[in-house]
C-alpha cells in the first residue's frame, strides 16, 4: 500500500449520503439480475491561478459532485450517472443502468469476465486512503497564493534581461467513494498541484523571443511544495535570468548523429509517449484505434520483444510516493500495485484493468482503471511508469557526462511529436548544452532529437544512480471518447544514449 498521509477525508465528503446512495444503488442493481455492480461517488474540488507581470489573469474555482452506477448483466456492461446524491436517485439510476446493459446486450460479441479481487473494507467500515501531503492547498487563503506568484514573478522581472514573466498553478483536490456487490468499500483523497513560472526575454528589433520555464514537475503533494520545503524555487528562479541571457547568445545546434546525456526533468516524456503509452493493453490490442492509435508493442511480442539494452529496466505502480497516479484502489477496487513493464531491454508486461486481465491469461487485475468524472466510464489509464536507477553504482550525471567527447546535454521538457503506433518520434527540450571532452561548455539552441522508440531506447548504454532519479509528470494525458484526462508520474534517473539523431530545429522549419 502507499504511504497514508496523516490527513483525514474531509468531513464535508464524508457528510455525504455515500452509504445511503450506495445501498440503493447496489441492492436495485442485485434485485435486478446485476452479476456485477458498483456505485462510485466522485467530488472534485479545483483552483487554477494565472499572472502575468504579477498581475492576476484568472483566479478560476470549480467544484462538481455526482455518482455512477455500472452493472454487469448478462455479460454486458451498463452505466449510468447523476448529479444528485439520494437513495431515490441511486435507485433510477441502477435501474437505467441496467436498461442500458439489456439494450447492448444484442450487440455485445464478447462477454465481460472480471478478474477477482479480494474484498477491501465494508459499508460499515470503509478502508481509507489520503495522498501524502502537509497543506491541504484549499485550506491556504487565496490571496496568499497569488501574493506568494507575484512575488516570484517580481523577482524576474526584477533582472536585466527578462521583460515578462508568467506564473501559475493548478490545484486539484479528488475525493472517491467505491462500493460494490462483492462487499469492498473505499474512500480516497488525493492532492496534487502543477505550478509554473516562464520568463521571456523580447528582442524587438528581430522581431523574436526566447523563454526560461522552471523545472518543477507537477505533483502529488500540497501546497508546502511552493514554499520551499520539497523544492528549492529560490535557487531555480535566480539561475533562470543567468540562464535566459546565454540562451539567447548560444549558437545553433549542428545536426547528426550525437551521444546524449538525457536530464530526467526531459526524460519522463519521452518514458510517457514510448513507453507509458504503448503498454496500456486496451490501446495494445485497438481500443485507442479510432482516437489515439495502437501501439508496435503487440501482445503476440510479450515476453520477447527487444524494448532496449540490457540496462532497461521500466516499472509501472500505482504506489509511488507523491505520484500523480498513485491511489490506494482503483475505480474497480482493486488495490495499487507493482510490476515490471521492462526487464533487461525485454517486454515483460501491460497495464490492465479487471476486463483485460483475463483476457491477457492473468488471474488479477494490476489496478489501471480510472474515470475522471462521475459521468464518464472507467477506463484503463496510466500506472506511474518508471525508468529504474543503476541499482548497483550510484553514477552521477556529471559522470555519464564524462563519457561523451562530443555530444548534447538535453535538460526540461518542451514539445514533442509522436506517431500513431508510439514508435516514430521527435522531442525537443527547455535548455542544452555541449558537451565538449566529457564536461560542459555552454549552451545550445534549435535542438530536437528524433529516433524509433526501439532505436532511442536500444541505444541507451547507462543510466544514473538513485541519486540522479527525480519524478516528473503531467496533469493533462488525454484518452478516449468522450475524452477523459487524467495526471500520472514518470520517474527516472538521468541517461547516456549513443549516436541519436539530432535536428536543427531551426533549419527543419526553413528559418
């Protein structure tokens, strides 16, 4: 199980009427011949600040609360869902599901088979898990928030160099409650926050600009994470005018074949698009077809397929401290977990919910079904997939860099291309720099680095040690129709690739 956070649910969640709505939901839904039924109440509480120059731009508040019913009958599924929380409302609302699983029972040629689970907590005694965090962010005023961006923003533009500057940060507060005719019950809290602060330097007379971003991952903690406690904003925002102001003078990249040493702040992308992406099992065998794609990494290649180097290793876990799809069970109630994707260089695994499990030959599901509301159905969605660390040496970033004569530096993610089938790809990144005779020397501009997902990752001689493994991540990975997001972590340590082909980037759009 994950840390538990010494927080509690907040009581205003659990004054709900979450056992009453849940108790007439599931017993309409058994009355009616359900094999299978649960009732998820879902409340999400979010706050989205922006400023520009210091001053606020928006200062956005949300809320939403609802439930949903989803049955099993007669091996086909039925959803519903509602806005209002009664037991009279729970009960029309079991029953439209199950009308729903009867009119699509004609058309269903695969009959729905669940993985088992063991049952966790009761109706009566709910087991509970709150993400780990020390300030519950909806709890901080928010004219402090915005006084506390300011205040960086004012620091920036404070410099020589730095004409605007744009601060923000998205807070999120997600409350789950589960229950289903197996007997499990569970409710859930989780806190995350994505800030931001980008200083752009304007050079009017070309007509161009260059911009710094911070480098602070979003993440599954409060809002001690702008404070200071857990990441140092002081020393990252007075480096960032220093580093702007070499960036602008830095001469453009040469393209070709170049060794790279890969920050982690850049890697996790690429970790999330060939490697997160291309093992969820229900895009591996077509579900994403008509939206997202597939993926080259096919069920039929399971246990053979050459991902990468011997020195691979990629897990996926729904546990991770402070990651952003770290929970306590699923929207199918089965507990966080686990488990290797990659073992040295080889497919080894997916990501499953209850549905794919069985049909992938495993007796249980690896915990991936999510919905981002109470209105749309859970999916398999993404573990925290993760690149592991030398578990033997502890080899530093400056070491790895040691071992390129020539080659590029490639720290902070920016924008990035992907094909269909997670295999053709380019990213680009916030700052590089030359490595000249296994030590640094300067930056570099206009760079971008493109590879097969089988080549990139082939190509990988050595990864850092623990020292160097940092989780970074997104709020906004995008999935299904009608379209859901949700926010996961990827963690890894810094990496030396050989002989990956680097672009100008500059030149490719034919400035």
């Amino acid at each position: 199980m994950p840390t538990v956070s010494p927080r509690a649910v907040n009581p205003e969640f659990l004054a709900l009427p979450l056992r009453a709505v849940a108790d007439a939901g599931l017993g309409r839904a058994r009355e009616l011949g359900a094999t299978h039924a649960d009732v998820r109440v879902h409340r999400l509480l979010t706050q989205d600040l922006s400023l520009r120059d210091g001053a606020v731009q928006s200062a956005i508040d949300s809320s939403s609360v609802g439930f949903a019913v989803r049955v099993v009958v007669d091996g086909t599924w039925g959803f519903a869902s509602h806005a209002e929380l009664s037991p009279a409302v729970a009960v029309a609302t079991a029953e439209r599901a199950v009308q729903v699983a009867r009119a699509l029972r004609a058309l269903n040629a695969d009959p729905v088979v669940l993985a088992a689970e063991v049952v966790h907590g009761s109706l009566d005694a709910p087991s509970t898990y709150v993400s780990p965090y020390e300030v519950d962010p909806f709890t901080v005023p928010t004219a402090d928030k915005v006084a506390l961006l300011g205040e960086y923003c004012g620091r920036l533009l404070a410099s020589d160099g730095v004409d605007h500057v744009s601060a923000s940060c998205l807070q999120v507060k997600e409350q789950t409650f589960y229950a289903d005719l197996a007997g499990t019950c569970t409710v859930q809290q989780r806190v995350r926050l994505h800030p931001e602060v980008e200083a752009t330097t304007v050079d009017r007379s070309a007509g161009a600009f260059e911009t710094m971003r911070t480098l602070a991952p979003p993440v599954g903690r409060g809002w001690e994470y702008l404070g200071g406690g857990t990441w140092d904003w002081d020393a990252e925002l007075a480096q960032i005018p220093e580093l702007l102001a070499e960036k602008v003078k830095a001469p453009s990249v040469v393209g070709g074949p170049t060794d790279l040493v890969i920050d982690p702040s850049n890697l996790w992308l690429t970790i999330h698009e060939s490697i997160g992406h291309a093992t969820e099992y229900d895009r591996a065998i077509g579900y994403e077809a008509a939206y997202a794609g597939t993926s080259f990494a096919t069920p039929d290649l399971l246990g053979t397929l050459r991902y990468g180097t011997d020195v691979m290793h990629v897990t996926a876990d729904r546990t991770t401290p402070h990651g952003l799809s770290s929970v306590g069970w699923d929207d199918d109630g089965v507990s966080g977990q686990d488990w290797d994707l990659v073992r040295d260089g080889v497919l080894v695994g997916y990501q499953l919910d209850r549905v794919f499990a069985p049909r992938l030959g495993l007796e249980r599901s690896n915990g991936c079904s999510y919905a981002d509301s109470p209105h749309h159905v859970p999916i398999q969605r993404m573990a925290n997939v993760s690149l592991q660390p030398d578990p033997v040496t502890d080899t530093t970033t400056e070491e790895l860099i040691s071992r390129v004569q020539d080659g590029v530096y490639v720290v902070g993610d920016k924008s990035w291309s992907i094909d269909m089938q997670r295999y053709n790809f380019q990213f680009t990144g916030q700052r590089f720099y030359k490595i000249t005779d296994g030590v640094l020397s300067g930056q570099l501009r206009d760079v971008a680095y493109q590879a097969t997902t089988t080549e990139f990752w082939g190509s990988m001689e050595a990864v850092g040690g623990p020292s160097t493994w940092r989780l970074g991540g997104a709020f906004n990975c995008g999935k299904a129709q009608p379209g859901q997001v949700a926010a996961v972590s990827h963690g890894c340590p810094s990496a030396l690739f050989r002989g990956i082909n680097v672009l100008n980037t500059r030149n490719e759009a034919g400035a």
